[in-house]
C-alpha cells in the first residue's frame, strides 16, 4: 500500500464557515452481492492471489460505498446525501475500514470478501489492524478535515491505535459504547464522544446495529434545516448532546437526492475524482510530455494582509517604540531593517483587503501607488478577492471600476472579476452561473483592457468545479488572447485533485501562457506543479502558521517544524488569564510565573542553565493554561496537553534551531530566541517572516535543481 509523497493542505482558522467532513465508518456484514466465493482473509495475504480471485470476481465489482447494505451504512449514507445536496459533495468524504482491504473511500471498487474484525480476537485485532496499515492511513487520511465523525464498532476502533497526531483546529466526534470510549484519544483536538447503548436503540427506535448511521443521519437532516448549525458543532461539539436530547420521536426523512440516484450519479459521472495517489501516478506526471511554458520561471508571490512589526518593539520590556503608529511606522518583511532581500518575488493584493480599512486606499494614493505604500521593488498583482464576497450573488464591482484601480494604484497585474465555485455554492444551477460570470468578466475584462490601453498585465480567472470544466475555462481565456490565467477555488483543495485539474488544464497552454493557482503553495508538489505548466503561485501558509498552527510554528530548512513556546502575557488578559483570575489566582502569582518563563528561555539560549531545569519554569506556567474557555478544567486533558507540550518542548530546546538559522531574524541578538516565544505579534508575525524566509529558501533550492536538470537535458 504505497502513499503518496504529497500532503493535503491542512486548514488553519478560528472560524470556518463551512467545515471539511470526513466520516470514518466500517464495513458491513450484508453487502450488495453475495457471491458464494467470496474473498477470504488469506487471499488478502498474497497479493498475486489477491489480483487472481479479484479477477475472477470481476462481476460483482463495484465501489466501496454501494457494495456495503447493512442498517449502520445505509442510514450513514442518506445522512451523506443530505449534507451533500446542502453544502456540496466535495464538503463531506467517507472512508470506511475495511477487514480485507484497510482504510478505503467510498469509490474504491472492491469484489465481495467474507473478513470481519469482529470475529478475531484482540491480538489478531492488532496484528491484522497493523498489517492493513490502518494507523498509517488514518493519520494521513485525517489532514485537511476539520470535522471528523468517526462510527466504529469496538475492535474496529481498536484498529486505529489512537491517538495519532491532531490539530486544535479540528473537531472528532466519536459514535461509540462504554466498552470503547477507552479507546478514544483525539489528541490536541476538540472532543465529543457520544456512548450509545441499547436504551439509545430504543430512545430512538432504531436497531442497536444501525444506530450510528441513524444518528448521524438525524444530524445531517437537522443540519439541512438550519445550514449555520454545521458550523456550531465544528466550534462547540457540546451542543450535539443537546440537539439530539430535544428529538422526540425521528422520522425517516424523504431525502433530496436517494442513495439509489446518487450511486447512478457516481457511475455516470466522467469527472469522477481519484481520492488518493500512489507513487506510479505522481511518476506517470512526469512521464507526460512536459509543458509548452517550461521555459517560464517559476515566481511566488505572498499575499499582503497588513502583516507587519514595530522595527524597534522593546522584547525584554514588551514595549513598543515611544510615539509609534501602527499603521505608518510598522514596517513588512522585505524592507531593510527586517531582512535586505525580500523572500518572494511578488505581492498579491486583494481589493477587498484594501477596502476593509477605510483610509488604506487614501493611503495608498497619498504614498503615490501601490509600490511605494509597500516599499517594495518587485512585481505586484492585484485582484478582488472573492473570497470576501462569496456569500453574495454576485461581485460588488464592476469591470472599468477595477481596470481603474489597477491602474490608478500602479499595479504590475490586474486579475478579473471572478466568483467562487466552491461549497454550497458548487451545486448545480449556482455553478453554471457563477461559471458563465466568471467567463464573462474575464472577456470584458481583456476586451476593454485593450481597447482602452491599460499599462498593466491582464489576468484571466479559471474557476470550475471538475478538472474538465476548469479545462474548458482556460481554452476560452487563451482564446481571448490572455497571455496569463489564473486557477481560483483550489485554495482548500488537495493536491491529488488540482494534479487531475492540472492535467486536463496543460493540454491548452501555449508556450506563452503563464499560469497562476490562487492560495496553493506545497513544496513537494512543485516538481509536479512546474511539469503541468504552473509558473506562479501564492500563499500566506508559512507566515500564518506561526501563530495558527496548533504545534508546527517555527520551521527550519530541513523541513522539520518544531512548536513554540508558548507564554501569553498576563496584563493583556486573554480568555484563559481571565478566567485564572476569576478562578481564585493571583495576578501576582501568574505574573511571577510568567516572567520567570521568559527569564528561563532567555537563560538557556545563552547557556547558562540547564535544559530540564528551564523546561520545569516553562511548564509550571504553561500547565495553567489548559483552563478552557468555559472555564472547566478536564484532568484527562490537562494531563494530556501537559504530556505533549513536555515532548514539544523538550524537542525544540535539545536543538535549538534559532541558534543554527542563518536568517537576519535568528542571528540578531536582540530577536534571537525570542522568536521561539509564542507571545504577541511582534514575535509571532517576526515567527512567520522567518517561516516565509525558509519556504522561499526551499523554493530556490527547487529552482535551481530544476534548472540543473534542464541544463543536463539539453546537454
């Protein structure tokens, strides 16, 4: 079972409007066809006589999600549909472990198989679970979701050998007995286990068997009635119990689309999306004709979010500069006094993010345009952004208002009018038109451009909602005569589907067509990415995970990430400190704490205390802060948080990699260490310059490989 090299783009952010699903469920006894030679365990064993009798079971072929019939899959399944035609089908997947085949989508084709964990005894539970993979894969499977239900049996669950490694921005919920629930560890995730019983079955009129399907299904139907509820359960997973307490009697629900309607769907649907690479498929990109465009350098741009520092912040006295105004005395990244080179080729910068604040434009036009607001002397592309004006029907601006703005503010490149294809809004009927407006904007974008002699650089949106319709966008922007197109709506995307739309895509570049895919910036896909034609890209990841990942905040070239230290100041009174004080603690008290957790780190950067002596001062403080936000402490997880913040520390203490990064951030003694403290903007957002200067330290590094390779080729 290879895996590919590619990771999913992992979503980091305090408030998700519409939360990625993934349902993790188990295979049933009763299944579609009941051929009488069915696989058996040991044909699972071999695979040469796997591939024989799957062969000779060609005929009940059939994908994952269709073969299984039992109670649980079924009303799992409706429950899917619901949510599907709510929200859109790419918002929920299902994976379901299998005893033969592991952990599998729901489109995998599979041959009938009589192998189920619930007949083996624990040890055999294990030792099958480990040979399937099933840990592996769930681990992988899990990033880039933000709620994840999991509807497993007993010793399907066991399979899993949780925990496995989680982010505080996602949330599990556990459908499980009380024989289970000791099994259950959802890591630095939010939690909700709901433990069923045969008085649930019967409060709920539904078989024992099949009550998880049921339950997820009653959810998905109240979800369908009240769209903002997905995203409460998302924040505060509580809110299930009670939801599910308030149901007296639940019916069967008539659902929009049938299960029956939407396997047909599936069967039909050409643009049928593979939900995982092996390491043959990335070689078999490679192996495709390379793109017409190759020959264009690859750039990146970062997207420009008001991200910046006060240049003289006092770190020792936690003092900012005397008679310092944010927004005229900060300073970004590239200008001199943070790093002499700036580490991106370009900045991308969004009308909307521009008109959030109201003096910024006025700002701009003071400062004599886009370029020297932002002290920077490389290239600037603008665009809308769509993603602030997705909710309303359509863009709040019109084609010669932004050929306008793009031009009167100096701008390098101007992107047209586009609106998002993603979420609820990829269902039939708002696609097409969002699709058709996108289209047309783009071709009075460049038509008007033209005829009136705008200076900048015309860039056309290609938005679609299957590799086949975003293929079909951009062969009508090449023949409106754009010589660069921009992919927009892959931002959440994984790689594994932008590689699909990238390969119908490349087919109708020309050897002059630049392309640019909106929010998407994966090191290990470059390789991939740069084959299919991409000569752009942007994205603000480095810089926000230093202060949105939950653990990976400050990285290092290597490619390993280490987490931060995290001390909160006591006087700026976040949630947490406030409700320690209300809790009966001193501020005298937290206050001595934290400083001694400042004094610590420092000591240790300049060697003059030992390592386990300056972790035992960071963690007196930092144990406090597991106090939730309502206030509630649950030992288990404080335990728990205590346990991982340990390992995390004592992890990035034993290398000290600040001391070892060659970047102007880390060798200057007044920063230093202090960029390893999780601890205000000025230190977080320094964090993340340095993330974006070791992100564009490997991207060079992938450029001049490239380059070498080209060089060897021509010789």
């Amino acid at each position: 079972m290879t895996k590919s090299p590619l990771t999913k783009p992992l979503v980091s952010t305090s408030t998700i409007s519409c939360p990625r699903i993934l349902i993790i469920t188990s295979c049933t006894g009763k299944k579609h066809h009941n051929a009488t030679n069915q696989l058996t365990i040991e044909d699972f064993k071999d695979t040469e006589r796997l591939r024989e009798r799957t062969e000779s079971l060609s005929e009940f072929s059939c994908p994952s999600g269709q073969m299984y019939t039992g109670l649980q899959h079924l009303r799992l399944m409706e429950g899917v549909d619901i949510l599907r035609s709510h929200f859109g089908k790419e918002v929920v997947d299902v994976k379901i472990i299998s005893a033969g085949y592991g952990l599998i989508p729901e489109d995998k084709a599979i041959v009938p198989y009589s192998v189920t964990f619930n007949s083996m005894k624990n040890d055999e539970v294990y030792s099958w679970g480990n040979y399937l993979r099933i840990h592996e894969d769930f681990q992988q499977e899990i990033v880039g979701y933000n709620l994840i239900f999991v509807l497993l049996g007993d010793k399907y669950l066991r399979t899993l050998k949780l925990p496995v490694k989680t982010h505080s921005h996602q949330t599990f919920i556990f459908f499980a007995s009380n024989k289970s629930i000791n099994y259950i560890d959802s890591g630095n995730a939010k939690l909700l286990t709901l433990t069923l019983s045969n008085k649930s079955a019967s409060r709920f009129s539904c078989a024992l068997v099949g009550l998880k399907g049921h339950l997820l299904k009653l959810i998905a139907t109240e979800v369908g009635r009240v769209p903002h509820l997905l995203e409460s359960i998302y924040n505060n997973p509580e809110i299930l119990e009670e939801l599910l307490n308030k149901q007296q009697n639940p019916l069967e629900l008539p659902l929009g689309i049938s299960f029956s309607t939407e396997r047909k769907l599936n069967s039909q649907n050409k643009s049928h999306r593979k939900s995982k690479y092996t390491e043959e498929d990335l070689r078999s990109i490679l192996k495709l004709p390379v793109a017409v465009n190759q020959h264009l350098t690859m750039q990146y741009f970062i997207p420009e979010w008001d991200d910046k520092v006060d240049a003289g912040y006092d770190f020792l006295q936690d003092k900012f500069s005397p008679n310092r105004n944010a927004y005229k005395d900060d300073i970004y990244a590239h200008e001199e006094k943070i790093y002499e080179k700036p580490n991106y080729d370009g900045i991308l910068v969004s009308k909307i993010v521009v008109d959030k604040r109201k003096s910024k434009k006025n700002d701009i036009e003071t400062a004599g345009g886009i370029q020297k607001y932002l002290k920077f002397s490389g290239e600037i592309m603008g665009d809308c952004g769509a993603f602030g004006y997705i909710k309303q029907p359509e863009p709040p601006y019109n084609t010669i208002e932004i050929l306008d703005y793009y031009e009167r503010l100096g701008f390098h490149y101007g992107v047209s009018i586009d609106h998002l294809i993603v979420g609820p809004f990829a269902q039939p009927g708002i696609r097409e038109e969002r699709y058709d407006l996108t289209l047309r904007n783009a071709e009075e974008f460049i038509s008007k451009h033209q005829k009136f002699g705008y200076t900048f650089t015309p860039i056309g949106v290609a938005q679609g909602w299957s590799p086949e319709t975003y293929a079909e966008a951009v062969k009508k922007l090449v023949e409106m005569e754009y010589d660069y197109i921009a992919i927009g709506g892959v931002a959440r995307t994984p790689t594994i589907e932008i590689l699909e739309i990238l390969k119908e895509v490349y087919q109708h570049l020309t050897s002059k067509t630049r392309l640019h895919l909106f929010g998407v910036g994966r090191i290990d896909a470059l390789p991939y990415f740069s084959h299919l034609g991409v000569t752009s890209f942007d994205s603000a990841s480095p810089l926000r995970k230093a202060w949105f990942d939950a653990v990976e905040n400050y990285h290092t070239l290597s490619g390993k990430a280490y987490a931060a230290v995290r001390i909160p100041f006591v006087d700026k009174q976040s949630q947490r400190i406030k409700h320690l004080l209300s809790s009966g603690y001193e501020r005298e008290t937290l206050k001595q704490l934290e400083q001694e957790a400042l004094k610590a780190i420092r000591e240790y950067d300049k060697g003059n205390i030992s390592l386990d002596e300056s972790l035992n001062k960071l963690l007196a403080y930092d144990e406090l802060l597991e106090l939730p936000r309502d206030g509630i402490v649950n030992p288990t997880a404080k335990a728990r948080r205590l346990r991982q913040h340990t390992q995390l520390y004592r992890e990035l203490l034993e290398v000290k990699p600040w001391q070892e990064c060659e970047c102007k951030i880390c060798q200057n003694p007044d920063c230093r260490v202090e960029t390893i403290i999780f601890r205000g903007n000025d230190r977080n957002r320094r964090r993340g310059f340095h993330n974006t200067y070791v992100f564009y330290k490997r991207f060079q590094q992938f450029l001049n490989a490239e380059n070498c390779n080209i060089d060897s080729t021509k010789e």
